[in-house]
C-alpha cells in the first residue's frame, strides 16, 4: 500500500520546505521528502537544503566572525581600542558555525510537525501516473501524490577533471570547513562564493588569490559597484585576476598548484595550500526519472516553468535553483509559497524583476533592478542620483565611509528602475529599495519619506533627491 498525500515535496531547501509549510496552512495534506544526509551526526537527512546546511547561514556565520577579527586587528586601535594580542580559534569558529546549522535545521523539523507536514527521509524519484496524480519512490517506499512540487536545488559545478576531495580541493562544502587558516588560498571564480570566502580567509590572515575567467570583474552588478568593489577588495587584499584560462590543476597531497592563461596570454603558475573551485552551480536532476515520465529540461539543466513555476505535466511544479531565475534562497522561499497558494486556488504571483542580491562582503554589496549597463544596451532613457556613504554621518560614526548609494530611476515618469549599493548594511538597506519598486514607486516617492537621522539609511534618501539634482547633503 503506498501512502498518498495532496502534494509531495521534493527536496527539504528554502523552496521546498516554504512550499510544505504553505501548503499545509492552506489544508492540503503535505509530505516532503530529503535525501541528502549532509553532516548530521546522527547520519539522517537534514531539512533546510543547501542554504541552511552548506550554503547561506554558515557562510554568514564565518563572515560574521572573520569581519570581527579584522575589525580588531586593523581598524579598532583607531577608536582607542587597544588589543596587545589576538589569535583566532578556528575550531571554535567552526564549532559556533555548526551549532547555528544545527539549530536552524531542528528548527525546520520542529515547524514540520507543528504544521503536520510529513518529513519523508530519501531520494523522491518518479515512476509515473496515478490514478489521481503522480506514483513516485521516496527511498524504498512508494508514495502518489496530486501534485509534485520540485524543489531539489543544485550542486557545486566542479572543474572538468579535477577531482575535489574538500580537503585540498574544495567546493562549498569543503570551503565552509577549512579547519585552519591557509597560508595560500587560491580561489577559482570569483562570483558570490569566491568573493564571500576568499573574505573569510583574508581576513584571517591567508593570502588568497581569485582567478576569474571574464574580463570584467562582477559583471552581474552595476559597472560603478563592480569597479568600485575591485578598488576596495584589491586594497583589502585579495589579489584579483580576471579574463584569465584555467590550465591544469596538480593535486598535491598538501598542495595544489594552478598553470593558467592571464588577461594577455601570459602562462602563469600558482601554488596553494587550498583551492577552491566557485564557478557556479548546476541545478539537480539526477535520479528524478524526469524523462521517463517526459519532464522537459532544458540545455542547461534546469526544469522547464512558465510565469507560475508550471512544468509541462499537469501537476508538477518546480521551484528554486532548479528553475529559471536567480539561484538565491528567497527567490526559492517565494516560489515555494506562491506555487502552494496556486495549488489552493489563490493568486500567488513572484516578480522576478525585483528579486534582491546581496554578496556579503565588507563593504556589502546589494542591489535591485536593472544595472546601468543593461539600462544603456535597453536605450532606456534614465536619470540617476548617487550619493556616498562618506557623506552620512552614521556611516562615519560607524567607521565605514566606503561605498555609495546609486539610483537608476526612469527619465520621464521618474519610475525606480535599479538601485546599487555597496557600503556598509547594503543587505538590510535594499529592502527599502525592494519595497518601492514593487509599489512601482518613482525617486521622488522616497524623497519625500521621512528617514531617521542619524542612519545609513538617509544615503538611500539623499541619492533619491539627487536623482532630481535637489541633494541637501552632498
Ligand atoms: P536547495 O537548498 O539546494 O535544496 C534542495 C534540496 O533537495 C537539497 O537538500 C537536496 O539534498 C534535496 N534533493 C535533491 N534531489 C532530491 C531528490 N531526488 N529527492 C529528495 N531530495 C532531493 N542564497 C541567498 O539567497 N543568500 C545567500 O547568502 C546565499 N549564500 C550561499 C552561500 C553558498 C556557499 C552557497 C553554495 C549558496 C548560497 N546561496 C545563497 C544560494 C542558496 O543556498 C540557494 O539558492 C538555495 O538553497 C536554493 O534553494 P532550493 O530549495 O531551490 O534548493
Ligand atoms: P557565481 O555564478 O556567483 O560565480 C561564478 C564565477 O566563476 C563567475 O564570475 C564566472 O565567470 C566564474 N567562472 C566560471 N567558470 C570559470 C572558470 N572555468 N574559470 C574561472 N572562472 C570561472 O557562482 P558561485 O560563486 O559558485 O555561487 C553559486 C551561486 O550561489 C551564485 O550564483 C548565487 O546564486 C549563490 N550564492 C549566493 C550568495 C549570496 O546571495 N550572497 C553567496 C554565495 C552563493
């Protein structure tokens, strides 16, 4: 006898325990299942994806303790604050690291059954129709479900032969478990990972190199952010190298080393105590069975979905990294909700358009919108108001002068097409921006709102006045 439910989920992340929790507040009975046993000592599968367990909250976690030590080691005596020694404990810092994973993880389980959603342990894999709905495997045992929601994320791409062991070579995994400081850390890619971790470590005392294959540094943020990130990261330390061609990768037993192509064809060759590989994720289709029951897939991997995450069979949703769209955590998390309350018959509804990217790094880095750039390749006519964070006495106050406030706002309706910040609470400040695009709000709607004084937040306010030439401060 198999068990049935309303809706199976599959995959325990952001999008698919979101997707679970909404849909058994609206009524349905909800299973969801979770293959991958990540580090749980107890050797069982653990809610909260990539996100929770190898991805987004250790990563913090590491950031928040590796941003204190630096703060200590360079910038407090300038406050008066005098240290005579200071070493990190980096067993410490990964023990505090792993309690949080393990405390927010529980806390999935612990909402699971506060809302009676059936957590499933195994891999969910197809078998094909049902009756009413979709026969599947969750590890041994069959289940049919009348809707499938697909939430199974996605995995490190790796380097074509190169082995990672997430000892020597390591992708995320490994990389958020460095149990000392390297003297040498090359990073290959530096996107959101390699800059996020290659921080970490520098900021502990490793030399770290970032090899990157585009000619132009982050080229997904705005051209002003990008160079005025390089500038600072260079400063800090990283040894940034971009447009350059990954050669061979020699695995040492306590060493790797890295033979590349630089920016000018120039053959190089770099050694490291730790490499790791950031280039990207791909998302996870192994063992769905997707095309025996004809799920379409596209050439880069992903689950097909139209505007509301519908695949091309009936009842089958598919949400998160696996779809189209960014591969952010809140993205997944809104989807999960919006596909449940579809499900029930509501209007659940993601704008894509103004989805938030933050890379934690110090300076933060976060934005909405359109880039500059893409704004000029649209012919889009636009005006834009920028403001430093040097101008802002909360910021000076704080000790964290770098950075601005950019924003990109329609020429004639005066509608706010993008805002770029880099500067210190980018990631808490972009909610603002988050909110008056979704009202469709134009740059004078946030110049007319009050801010507190003294707050980072009043850049926000003084770069839309200056989108009308009317800044006051600056
Ligand atoms: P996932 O979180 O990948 O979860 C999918 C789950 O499905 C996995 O647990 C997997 O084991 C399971 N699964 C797969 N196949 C099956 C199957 N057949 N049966 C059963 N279970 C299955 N995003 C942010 O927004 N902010 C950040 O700060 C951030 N930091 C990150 C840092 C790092 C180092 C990494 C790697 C990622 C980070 N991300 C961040 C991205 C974020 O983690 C992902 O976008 C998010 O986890 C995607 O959620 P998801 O639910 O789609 O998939
Ligand atoms: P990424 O897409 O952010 O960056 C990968 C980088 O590697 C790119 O700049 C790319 O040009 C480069 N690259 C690709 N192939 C290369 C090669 N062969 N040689 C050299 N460079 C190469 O991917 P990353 O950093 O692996 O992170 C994966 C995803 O996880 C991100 O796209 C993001 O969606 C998510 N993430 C989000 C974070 C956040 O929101 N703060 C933090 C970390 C990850």
């Amino acid at each position: 006898m198999s068990k049935a439910f309303d809706i199976l989920v599959i995959g325990g992340g952001p999008g698919g325990y979101v997707a679970a929790i909404r849909a058994a507040q609206l009524g349905f009975t909800v299973a969801c299942c979770e293959s991958n046993p990540y580090a749980d000592p107890r050797g069982k599968p653990r809610l909260g994806g990539t996100c929770l367990n190898v991805g987004c909250i250790p990563s913090k976690a590491l950031l928040h303790t590796s941003h204190l030590f630096s703060e200590a080691a360079r910038n407090f005596s300038g406050q008066g604050i005098e240290i005579s020694a200071l070493t990190i404990n980096v067993a410490k810092m990964l023990a505090r690291k792993n309690a949080i994973v393990d405390r927010l993880t529980d806390g999935i389980s612990m909402l699971f059954k506060k809302n009676k959603v059936a957590f499933l342990p195994g891999h969910g894999a197809f078998i094909g129709k049902a009756a009413n709905g979709w026969k599947l495997t969750v590890g041994k045992d069959e289940v049919e479900a009348k809707q499938v929601i697909i939430a199974t994320g996605s995995k490190a791409r790796h380097l074509p032969n190169v082995p990672v062991d997430n000892k020597i070579v390591c992708d995320n995994i490994g990389a958020l478990d460095i149990d000392t400081v390297p003297k040498r850390l090359l990073i290959i890619g530096a996107g959101a990972i390699g800059l996020e971790m290659g921080s970490v470590w520098s900021r502990l005392g490793a030399e770290v190199t970032i090899l990157e294959a585009m000619p132009d540094f982050l080229a997904v943020a705005d051209i002003d952010v990008a160079k005025e990130a390089l500038k600072i990261f260079t400063k800090q330390g990283l040894a940034i190298h971009t447009g350059v061609t990954i050669g061979e990768v020699k695995v040492g037993k306590k060493n790797v080393t890295v033979s590349y192509a630089d920016r000018n064809g120039k053959a190089v060759r770099v050694e490291a105590d730790r490499l790791i590989v950031s280039i990207g994720r791909i998302p996870n289709t192994e063992g769905l069975n997707a095309d025996a029951v004809g799920l379409q897939v596209n050439d880069r991997g992903q689950i097909e979905v139209d505007a509301h995450c519908k695949t091309n069979l009936a009842g089958v949703w598919a949400i998160g990294d696996i779809a189209r769209g960014p591969m952010l955590a809140h993205k997944a998390m809104e989807e999960g909700a919006q596909v449940a309350e579809l499900i029930a018959g509501q209007a659940g509804h993601v704008n894509l358009d103004a989805i938030p990217s933050v890379i934690y790094t110090n300076p933060e880095i976060a934005w909405v919108g359109r880039t500059e750039q893409q704004l000029k390749a649209e012919g889009t006519d636009y005006k834009a108001g920028r403001i430093p964070f040097l101008a802002n006495g909360r910021a000076l106050g704080m000790d964290a002068p770098e950075g601005f406030v950019k924003i990109l706002a329609d020429a004639k309706t005066d509608r706010i097409l993008g805002v770029h910040i880099i500067g210190a609470g980018a990631s808490e400040l972009i909610s603002e921006a988050t909110v008056a695009m979704e009202f469709a709000g134009a740059s004078e709607d946030l110049a007319r709102i009050c801010h507190a004084h003294p707050t980072l937040s009043e850049t926000l306010h003084e770069a839309a006045l200056a989108c009308d030439k009317r800044a006051l401060h600056f």
